[in-house]
C-alpha cells in the first residue's frame, strides 16, 4: 500500500476542521494574560510559541517576561470554542470578536493582571 502523496496530505490538512475560538497565554508566575481569538486555536498558539522561542514576539512585555521567567512559567489554553459555521466559508470573524471581548471583560488583561493595553487608555 503507497503512502498519500504531498498532495493528498495538503487536501486532508485543508479539509480537517480546525477548532475556533479564544485562547489564553497565562504567565502563572505574575498571573498575567494575554488573550486572542483565531480560527486556527491549534495553529496560532504554535506560532505564539515560536515567536517567543525565538524572541519575536510582537508582544514586548510578553516577551520580556518569558525571557525572566522560562516557558515553564506559561500555560498556553483554549478559552472557548466556535461551533462550526452553518455553510462552508461563513465568514466567522464578527462571532470570533464578540467571544473574544467577551472574555476580556471577564479576565480584565490589562496593566499589572495582563498584555493588553488599557482600553480606557489609563
């Protein structure tokens, strides 16, 4: 039996649904948070990770504290899931935004307890 050709595993990958939604970098050693949405939860804390290994983070505090503090410190968790859009290609950004504040009200990420930047712009 031959093995699935690049192009098949490429097909497989673009067919898989991926879980949506909002996700959290929880620094447990100061508890602070940096929150974010994505359709891709899986594929977007991979890329967090790999910014912060290799010290690109956009994020400066963030990477400020991962570089004091060691990726031990971290927990990277998915916060809440998307269902699945009803038609293929549904435009889902509106949902992922209101899930997303939604769960910024809750933890209030900002100054001392987060990464975010004060939305009353205190």
């Amino acid at each position: 039996m031959a093995s699935p050709s690049r192009k098949e595993h490429i097909r497989a990958y673009k067919e898989t649904t991926h879980a949506m939604g909002v996700y959290r970098i929880h620094n447990t050693a100061d508890d602070r948070s940096l929150v974010g949405s994505s359709v891709n939860i899986e594929a977007r804390l991979n890329r967090h990770r790999a910014e912060l290994r290799f010290g690109t983070h956009p994020n400066r505090a963030l990477q400020q504290d991962w570089n004091r503090l060691g990726q031990d410190a971290f927990v990277f968790e998915t916060l809440d899931i998307l269902p699945p859009p009803d038609a293929p290609g549904q435009d889902v950004s509106d949902d992922l935004a209101v899930l997303e504040s939604l769960w910024l009200d809750r933890l209030a990420p900002y100054g001392l307890r987060g990464y975010h930047p004060d939305p009353d712009g205190v």
